[in-house]
C-alpha cells in the first residue's frame, strides 16, 4: 500500500452495500453489506462480494446475513465484524493507527440507534466515530451548496430507506426517512413473480429484474426476460418469461410510499424555502435514482422539476468524505459523539 496513515475515513453503512472514503484517496472500497456466518461455530466465513454471491445458495449451516435493515443494525456484533474487516481492507492498520470514522445515518434514527452505530465503529477500532444524516451527506456529495441561505431538497432512495429532506443553512428544515427503498422494490417483483407465475426466484434474480425491465413509469417499449426458479405447484425448476409493464406494475406500491414521503417533506416546508425548491427543483441521489424515469415520476407527481446528481451511488459517501475533510466547515451539520 505504500503509505498507510489513514487517520480518517468515511462510511456509508447502507442496508445493501457499504462504501468507504479516505481523504486524498477518494473512494476506496465499495462492498455489499453482507456477512456469511457459520451457525455451528459462530464464526464470521466471508464478507462483502464474497458473502454476496452465497446469498440463496448455502447449506444449513452457513447463513448469509444483511446485518442492516431499512438503514439501521439489526445485527450489532455482525454489523462490527463488517465494519472491522472493511476497514482493514481499506489497508489501515487499526492496531497501530486508530482511524477516526465518519458514518453517515438515515435522518429519522433513534437516538439508541445512533449509539449502537457509535459503539460499533468504536468496537472495530475506531479512535473517534462521528455521524452525519444521510440527505445531508448526499446534498454535499451532489454538489448542492448546503450553507446558503436557500432551500435545496434532496430524496435520496437506497436499499433500505427513501431519505427525504429540505435542507437550509446546513442543517435540515423539513426531513421523512421513508423505510422503503431499492429491497423493497425487489421484494415487490419477487412477490409479483409468485403471484403471477407460480414461480419463486432469488433475490439476485429480482435485482436482474428491476435493472433491466423496471421503470418508474409506464413506457411503450415491450422488453423481456427469460428467468428460471422453483415451480410453487410441482417443487420443480421452472423458467418462465417476464416482460418489461410487469415489473413496473409491481414497482408501483412501493413507489407511491416514495412519493408519499416526498410530498410530506413538501407540506411541512415554509414557503420561502418552497419557492426556492420550485426555482431550483429536486435532486434525486442513491441507487434508486438509477431505476428509469424516476425523475419523472417525481416531477409528475410533484410539480417540480426533478434532476438526477451525477454519480447517484456514491453521492453519499463523497459527502461524508467532503465532510470530514473540511470538519470545521461542516461542523454544524456533523453530529459529534464521544
């Protein structure tokens, strides 16, 4: 590695994939958030992309395990054991140089989840474990300038949670952390394929599904594809084709919550700062920016112009990293714990 003082880092622990920032060297690390336990022993086997490709596909005794669920630990000491060998392959010592962490969490956490969070990053072998909300880190990472005095809203859609917010002066005005986001969208094409088919697929086929086929909105264009599973009425493997109107007809009810959330953050919101949303529209962030027409399904929707930040999966950790590398800028809009 060359040179390894990595005194801090910044982390976005998403519900899907985790990504890690270190001044001066950018983005280091994108992984999924996942971990493959062993039942038997306890033992952690496989994290990230290796864990990832276990994922349907192990014995009884291995489990894969998503230790973050709709954006917050569900599972403490898994969560810690993720977040300690990330790290480390981030090439920092933790045993000689403790880093100090910045990790960014969903806008409506709890005040037990923030601390579970803290712990964890102290846990594997942070010095110092500070937090910043996630619309917050998503705005800095799409460029918004946080500080002025005028309005910017920002939806920022991942794996676990829709964060929406109007964000002023570098803090939040008006914010929703909606608990739908990139795996409800496959669990919705999962459950519709069931319906409809008969036909149980994978999580990895669902995801297949939503990248290929699935749009925000309705389009003319007729696409398909083949996809295999187990037949629900015979326990036989089974391939079936699912053409493109299907899955964005299962993708509308959790958008609708997506959309709910947004017009929520819009009636809460004083009306100058809504005339500054309507002049300077919405920017749309996280992975479920990239599902097709999102844009303007919110536009629709809302009224207001709606633009997709450059670089919508990792706007969030850049963010963070912008952050800690500027902390005395950004010192109203990091949450400082000790």
């Amino acid at each position: 590695m060359g040179i390894n003082v990595v005194r801090k880092i910044a982390i976005d622990l998403g519900t899907t994939s985790t990504l890690m920032y270190v001044p001066g060297r950018g983005i280091v690390l994108n992984e999924p958030s996942v971990v493959a336990v062993s039942v038997e022993e306890s033992a952690v086997l496989a994290i990230g992309n290796e864990a990832k490709e276990m994922i349907g596909r192990t014995p009884e005794t291995i489990v894969a395990h998503q230790p973050l669920k709709d954006g917050v630990i569900a599972d403490y000491r898994v969560t810690e054991a993720l977040m300690r060998s990330l790290i480390q392959k981030t090439g920092v010592s933790v045993r000689f140089l403790r880093p100090e962490v910045l990790v960014s969490v969903p806008a409506g956490i709890t005040s037990t989840e923030r601390r579970a969070v803290v712990d964890a990053a102290l846990s594997a072998g942070a010095r110092a474990a500070y937090l910043i909300k996630e619309p917050i880190a998503a705005a800095i990472g799409a460029g918004i300038p946080i500080g002025e005095s005028s309005g910017h809203m920002i939806v920022d859609i991942g794996g676990g949670t829709t964060e929406v917010a109007i964000i002023s002066l570098g803090g939040i005005v008006a914010a929703n952390s909606a608990r739908v986001g990139g795996n409800r969208f496959d669990e919705a094409i999962t459950d519709h394929i069931r319906k409809r088919y008969g036909l149980m697929i994978g999580q990895q086929t669902s995801e297949k599904l939503k990248k290929d086929l699935a749009s925000a909105t309705m389009t003319d264009e007729t696409k398909q594809l083949t996809v295999r599973g187990r037949d629900l009425a015979t326990g036989l493997p089974k391939e079936s084709t699912v053409v493109s109107a299907e899955v964005t007809e299962a993708l509308r009810d959790p958008l609708e919550e997506v959309i709910q959330a947004i017009k929520h953050v819009l009636q809460e919101t004083p009306p100058e700062l809504s005339s500054d949303v309507i002049d300077k529209g919405i920017v749309i962030s996280g992975g479920g920016a990239l599902l097709r027409n999102m844009d303007k399904l919110i536009s629709q929707s809302t009224s207001v112009p709606c633009y997709i930040a450059d670089d919508p999966l990792v706007c969030v950790v850049k963010g963070a990293g912008a952050a800690l590398e500027n902390i005395e800028t950004y010192k109203r809009s990091v949450l400082l714990t000790k």
